[in-house]
C-alpha cells in the first residue's frame, strides 16, 4: 500500500462521519454533533500526524530539487495552514458544544468545517498525491507507508 491510499482511505472515513450529521436533528444535535465530531477529529488527528511526519516533508524535499515544479510552496503552505484553520474551527465548535451558553449555530458551522475539509481533501486527492506519485514514484510512496506502519508499532 502506498502512503497516499492510506491518506485516501481516511478521507473517505471523514466523508462517510460527515454524512452521518444528516441523521442528527431535535434534542439529540448538541450530543450526536459532540460525538461524531469527535470521531472525525480522532481520524483527523492521525492524519495530520502522518502527513506532518512522513508524506508532507517528502514532497516539499522532493518538490525543492525538482526542475519543473508542478506545485508552489506557495501552494504548499497554504495547504498545510488550511490543516490549522480546520482544527482551530473544530476545537471552536467542540468548546461551544459544550458550554451551557452557546454562540455558534452548530450545524452552520459544522457545514463550514465539512466544506473546508472537503476542499482540503479535493485539492490534495487531485493536486497533493498525483504530483507525489509523479516526484516520487510508487515504490516510494510504499517505503513511507511501512516507515508510518513500523512507527505505529
């Protein structure tokens, strides 16, 4: 398995716990909000760590000593900002969620954190992980996912 279908299987994670939000309505919206944002924050978590570790420092090394560089830095800071924007977001609505005086609407912003996840996942499922692919090659895309495997060990 190569390091990207890894990243990939846990965007689809966060995509399905993203549908389930349609199932919470009435009493149950602060609990089922708490709960599966808790579940999409965990995958995020760990996400986060593997790309930080092992795939994002990679891909900018190799994207460096590339000649022609298919994506900016530029671009690439941006995308990683974009990890910290999310879990700001996420532990604002967490926080609110728990509070006996709330200010958020709570679905409203719960749609934000989706659609930013979903442009987040877009951009790097289109852009991120082909131009990896191309950079770096899949039997290199398969060492770093055992180099993540062996340090969950």
């Amino acid at each position: 398995m190569k390091i990207t279908e890894k990243l990939k299987e846990d965007h689809d994670q966060i995509r399905s716990f993203c549908k389930l939000k349609e199932g919470i309505k009435g009493e149950s919206v602060q609990a089922g909000l708490l709960d599966l944002i808790g579940k999409i924050n965990s995958i995020l978590q760990k996400h986060a760590w593997v790309e930080d570790i092992f795939f994002y420092p990679i891909v900018r090394g190799a994207l460096f000593n590339a000649k022609e560089k298919p994506l900016s830095m530029d671009f690439m800071d941006k995308h990683e900002i974009e990890h910290k924007t999310v879990d700001e977001m996420i532990q604002h609505l967490t926080m609110d969620l728990g509070s006996s005086s709330p200010q958020l609407n709570w679905l409203e912003t719960f749609n934000q954190i989706h659609q930013a996840l979903e442009s987040h996942m877009i951009k790097e499922e289109e852009e991120v992980f082909p131009t990896a692919l191309r950079l770096l090659g899949e039997e290199r895309l398969e060492e770093l996912y055992q180099d993540m495997m062996a340090q969950l060990k």
